[in-house]
C-alpha cells in the first residue's frame, strides 16, 4: 500500500491491518526457517509496510 492509502484508513482500520500484517510476517519467517520461501526480500518489504501502518497509526493517536 502507498503511504495515501495508508492515511486515508481510520483509526481501527489502521489496527486491523496492523495485526494482519504481523500475522503475515510471522507466516514468512515460519516459511523462511523451513526453507520454502522463495525470495528472503518479501521479509523486507513486510516489515517496511508494518513500520508505514505504525507510523500513522501514531501519527493518528497524537492528533486525537
């Protein structure tokens, strides 16, 4: 998702997609340990999103 996208989600949105990506990293780094991860670069890419949805996430707390 492209940091706009990001913004324009609520509050709770922010929460929800939050969790589901956290559960998505984890399920890669399962695959990544058990060596059925084809490209160690999605771990990147996950995280990355992560910290975009936290950062406004706080962004949107400290407005409130």
């Amino acid at each position: 998702m492209k940091i706009k996208e990001i913004r324009g989600l609520g509050t709770q949105e922010l929460q929800n997609k939050n969790n589901e990506l956290l559960e998505e990293l984890f399920r890669l780094k399962i695959r990544h340990a058990s060596g059925q991860l084809d490209s160690t670069a999605t771990l990147g890419k996950m995280r990355k999103e992560i910290a975009r949805v936290a950062t406004v996430l706080k962004e949107k707390e400290a407005a409130n």
